[in-house]
C-alpha cells in the first residue's frame, strides 16, 4: 500500500558504474511520449529531481487479479512512474544513462520472536523484490534474498507510464508487513572517453551494535546454549571463551565495483587458492591483477576471503585518546561473501543497481574442464553488512579489564585490493566495558573517534598487486 508520493530536489545523480556496457537485456528505445493516466500512486520523472515515494507491503496487498506472474501469489505494493524526459537527455553517446529504480527497508519486528538485542529498526530479516514492467512487458528487475535494498536500471528509457511492483518474499519474512522506502532517479554513467580505470574505495561505517549476546545464526552451525557468547567453531578453533560481537558494515564509496573472482581446480584437496582482482574501466575494459587469497572454511564449508577485513582493540581514556602502544587483543575478520546487501548513498551519487548477491557468492557461477569459478564484489554506492550474530564477527577478550577502549576495524588491511583512496580503510569505535568477567559484564557504545589514528594500520599507502592481463 503506498502511503505516500513526492518528489525532491537533490544534485544530479552520476557515476552509475554497474550498468556500464550493459543494457541487462531491456533494449535500448529512443525516447517517446505517453498518453496513459497516472494512478494515485504515483509519481512523475522529469530530469534532475527524483521521485521519492513509501509504502507498505502485507496482508491487505494479497493479489486480486491482473498483476504479474511475479505477484500473482504473494501481496505486491503498486506504484506507478510517469517517466517524462526531455528530448536528447541521452543525445551524448559518449555519456550513457538512464532512470535507476530502487528500494530500501527497515523492518517492522511487531509481536514475533527475534534474535537477542536485534532492534526494530532494522529489516535484515525481511525480503522485498523488484520488478519493472511497462506495457506488459518485464524491463527491469532486483530480486533477491539477504539484503535491506534492490536496485536495477532502465538504460536510456522511452517516456511514458512503467509499472513498479514491490513484492513481498512470504518464505523468508519474519515481519507480517514491510514497510519501505521507494526511488526513481535519472542517473550518467562515467564518460566513456578518456579511458579512465574505475576502482573501488572501501571505508568502514559505525555501529551501535557491539555486545556480549548470545549469537543465533544457525544455518552454519547449532546455536550456542544461552549465556554463551561464543559460537562452537569459534570456542575449537581459536579458543574463545568471551566474545566481544560486532557488526562490521564496509562500504564502496567510489564510481567503480570492487570485484574479485578465483578458481578453484577440478579435484583439488588445496585449502588455498589465489584471488583476481578486475578493474574496470570507463569504455567498457577492464583489466586483472593479483588480488590477495582465499582459504577453505571446514566448519562452514566454503571459502573465505582473506583480505576484506580485520579487528583490533585498543585500550583509551575517556575522551577516547590511545593509551599504549599494542593492542589489547586482535582478530583477522575473514569475509565469508562480499556482496550488495544496503545501498549506502541512497539518493546521492553513484549508488549502482545491485549485482553481487548473497547466497550466489558462495556458489561458483561457471564450472569447467578447468574448475569451479567464484566470483564475489560489493557495486559502487553500496554497502556490505556483517551482523554480530553471525561466526567469526568477534574478539576474544577474557581478562581484559574494565576501561574504556578503541574498537578499530580495517578494510583491506594487508592491502591486497587497489582502490582509490588507501587512506580512509579505518574506523574507530569508542567503547567502554563494564563487568568483565561476570554474568552483568556490558558494552556502552560512545560514538566514532575521528582523530586520523588507526593503530596497528600505519603505513597503509600503496598497493601490494601488480597489473595482470587485460579483457573486454
């Protein structure tokens, strides 16, 4: 059910890097006009300022008659997107573009049973699809489970009247209803000419959730028992008995995907296998180089990249100055599945359609005479998130006493992955401890410690990689 329509003015959306010499099989149409009747949820797209719009998918949007297949058995909210260009908004072949639709989520717990500490503001728990239609005709699509946004693209779109349909995922949902926020924006991709190579650039976001709550995810492997903070794998392989949980949310805030793909040879007993970094660049190019390692993971029985993201806590006064110069305990985070899971610039520049899902990543995409092939990425203007419920995402921190500490996280911290920007990979939470050791042991959160110090990550400049073959 929409519950509301407007449209505001923000700078011209740009930068788009996904949809980049794909057209995702819509066509390209020169631009039109149409004489359809707009609905009451609605909205027009004329040039610069977007259409934004909310609404709610439950219960009382179960089907009637006259959706698409895609709704046809599952409640579907419907929004209308009057799309009304001017003449040669796509003239310039050298700067393709086009109309980017998007949605994102944030759930709405109500009276049913969540996960310890698990706020109602957060929807990682709920599945909403996307699909576009126009005259019938499907033109765009974001479906996919694990993620709070979808976001697909209508390369260079004739005007006239494009049905949105949000449709409500009844196998995975916990929440009875979503409600949501909804996007239409016109959006450039980077020009083509000069030749210019797209990176990725990862920086980390805060969080407020950092506990010692028992961890429930238990597709891996059984919960642990209540009181425990630690999971099984967790407590054999590296002896964990008090874990300090966190969310690690990783960022690409740049115009250029970080993409990485590795291969992993038929009948090989090998735990270890090399990683490819592909750049691309802006005429459709890309390029390959050296890319860091990823390692089988037994317990969870995939493979686990090496090289996204590491932990380190440090101790500080109250103001959240460093105290010491080692820190107090540390933990190689290893990603299990880098993927698109929220889109992190929403209505600002660059946030590309969604295109490195979860669970594909943990599946090879090809097989061949020569292996399996992987690839995983995290696409321009979006975010990947690790919950603190989910394995590896702690630090072991028996016997630390009571005190105020610097909780650091680092992306790409042996500097593996080229970006753009090598020096902005760390983020410090301020945090301070209490009860250690004990039953009522707590974490107070006291916010982001911007003071250009991240410890134990000095001298992050450079990139350790050497350019490797090229493709188209």
């Amino acid at each position: 059910m929409i519950n509301r329509s407007t449209q505001l003015g923000v700078s011209l959306v740009a930068l788009l890097l996904a949809a980049c010499g794909n057209d995702n099989g819509y066509g390209e149409e020169a631009l039109g006009t149409s004489t359809q009747e707009l609905s009451a949820g609605s909205g027009t797209l004329k040039g610069k300022k977007p259409v934004l719009w909310t609404g709610t998918v439950g219960p009382e949007d179960a089907p009637v008659g006259g959706e698409p297949p895609e709704c046809a058995e599952v409640p579907c909210d419907h929004f209308q997107l009057k799309v009304d260009l001017p003449p040669g908004t796509f003239k310039n072949p050298n700067k393709p573009g086009g109309v980017q639709v998007a949605l994102r989520w944030f759930g709405n717990p109500g009276p049913h049973q969540l996960p310890p500490d698990i706020p109602g503001c957060c929807g990682e728990f709920d599945t909403l699809h996307l699909w576009v239609y126009k005259d019938g005709v499907l033109r765009a699509a974001s479906p996919g489970i694990i993620a709070v946004s979808q976001s697909t693209f209508l390369p260079e779109p004739e005007n006239g009247i494009y049905d949105i349909w949000v449709a409500y995922d009844p196998t995975y949902n916990v929440a009875p209803e979503v409600e949501y926020e909804g996007l239409a924006e016109l959006e450039f991709l980077p020009k083509k000419k000069p030749k210019k190579r797209l990176l990725p650039d990862l920086t980390f976001r805060g969080t407020e959730r950092i506990n010692f709550f028992t961890p429930s995810f238990p597709i891996f492997e059984p919960d642990p028992p209540p009181g425990q903070s630690c999971f099984q794998s967790e407590m054999e392989e590296d002896g964990a008995q008090n874990c300090l949980r966190f969310d690690q949310i990783i960022a690409n805030d740049s115009n250029g995907p970080l993409e990485i793909e590795f291969t992993v040879p038929s009948g090989s007993t090998e735990h270890h296998f090399p990683v490819t970094q592909r750049i691309y660049n802006s005429d459709g190019s890309f390029s390959e180089q050296p890319g860091g390692e990823v390692e089988f993971h037994g317990v969870h029985g995939h493979y686990h990249y090496s090289s996204f993201a590491s932990a380190e806590l440090w101790e500080s006064d109250a103001t959240g100055a460093l105290l010491g110069t080692e820190p107090v305990t540390t933990g190689q985070k290893v990603s299990f599945c880098i993927a698109d899971i929220r889109i992190d610039r929403w209505a600002e520049k660059g946030d590309g359609p969604r295109t490195y899902m979860a669970p594909d990543c943990l599946f090879p995409y090809a097989s061949d005479a020569e292996g399996d092939h992987f690839k995983q990425g995290l696409t321009s203007g979006w975010a990947d998130v690790y919950d603190w419920y989910i394995p590896d995402q702690y630090l072991e921190v028996t016997g630390v006493p009571d005190g105020f500490y610097r909780l650091e996280f680092c992306a790409d911290p042996q500097n593996e992955i080229e970006e753009t920007n090598e020096d902005n990979n760390c983020l410090v939470n301020h945090v301070r401890l209490t009860g250690m050791g004990t039953p009522d042991q707590h974490v107070e959160v006291l916010g982001v410690i911007d003071d250009g110090q991240c410890n134990g990550h000095h001298g992050h400049h450079g990139h350790h990689g050497h350019h490797g073959h090229h493709g188209h």
